[in-house]
C-alpha cells in the first residue's frame, strides 16, 4: 500500500501573521513620511508599501496620525517610556538622560519621522494635541516625577514649579534640534543641565 502524501505544514496563527503585517506597516509608514512629509502620506500609499490590504490598516487603527504615532512609539521602548534614574545626584542624573537623548535624536530611524511629526503639529493642530499627549507628555511627566523626587530630598528649593524648571533644559534642546540654530552635543547638554540647576547669578 503507498505512503499517503506527507500532510502540508500548519499555516502560520494568525496572531503571527499579524505581526507581521503590523511590522510592515509600521516600516512603511516611517519610511513614506519621511520621504514625502505627513500631508502626502496616506493609508492607501502606507498599504500598498507594506503589501497589505487598506482594510488591514483601518481594521487596526483608525487614521494615518494613529499608524505614524504608534510606529514612532515602536521605535522606543513603547508607549511608556522608562522611568528616569535616581541615582540621588540629579545633575548626573539628568545629565544622562539627555545624552541619550541627543543619540536618539541623531538616529535616522528618529529624526525623520520626528521630524515630520512635529513640523505638520505646528499647522495641524488636531495632529499637535495627539502628538504632544502621547509622545512628548508621557516622557516631560517623567522628568517632573525627577524633580519632584529632587525636592522631597532637599535638592531643588520647595517653591519650584517642575513642570516650568524640567523645560530649561528640555526646550533648549528640542529648539536646537528642531531649527538647526547651533549643533547640540553631550557637551551642550551638559551645559543646559549646569545653567539649569545652577543659575546664571554670581554667587
């Protein structure tokens, strides 16, 4: 009697093939509004770069600000970012964590979506409210819980406010980068976080 024909292999779980689908979208998405800017990006033009249906992509998110803002988040470490250091010295602390910063923001990978991002925020304001509430707030809230933790050890005078004291640091930098005004550095932001805790006023 012949061997019955070996049985075909399992198709991939759907799960799987959804990530899949999910990466490759992801990846064009970033690729497309780098290349051409958010205004001409489109979920048809994001489909038919990842290969994949414009039904997938409505099925998953429902427009093309939800796609790029979830792609960008992908980049990271997901939409809630790691928890700054304590290390109990805060200018070291902070020091850190905008040199890290700096090489994101070096990174191609960041810069070009980043970019795209936050120059169409600035017309858009729908765009910019999104873009600020789940890119930018999640990350300067982490940088108040610092400072605050900063005060209760007696580090940073009471009376402080932290949500305007982390953006003597922060919009320095985000300026640099975002217009080219000067280069930014470890360096540079080095110095911000001295100004910053330090003061300007001769002591």
């Amino acid at each position: 009697m012949p061997a019955s024909d070996p049985a075909p292999d399992p198709a991939p779980a759907p799960r799987r093939r959804s990530e899949k689908s999910r990466r490759a979208i992801y990846a064009a998405a970033l690729a497309l509004v780098g290349e051409v800017g958010y205004p001409r990006t489109t979920v048809e033009g994001i489909a038919a770069r990842a290969g994949v249906g414009k039904q997938t992509i409505y099925r998953w998110w429902s427009s093309k600000a939800d796609v790029l803002l979830e792609a960008f988040l992908d980049l990271g470490d997901g939409p809630k970012p790691p928890a700054l250091p304590d290390t109990g010295d805060l200018a070291a602390d902070l020091k850190a964590v905008l040199r890290a910063t700096v090489d994101g923001l070096r990174d191609p990978r960041f810069d070009v979506p980043a970019r795209a991002l936050a120059a169409e925020g600035v017309v858009n304001e729908e765009l910019g409210r999104v873009v600020v509430a789940k890119l930018l707030q999640p990350s300067l809230q982490l940088h108040v819980d610092r400072l605050r933790a900063a005060q209760r050890a007696g580090q940073v005078r009471p009376e402080i406010d932290p949500r305007i004291a982390l953006e003597l640091f922060v919009s320095p930098l985000a300026q640099r980068w975002l217009q080219h005004t000067a280069p930014f550095s470890h360096e540079y932001t080095d110095t911000l976080v001295d100004y910053a805790l330090n003061g300007l006023a001769p002591r």
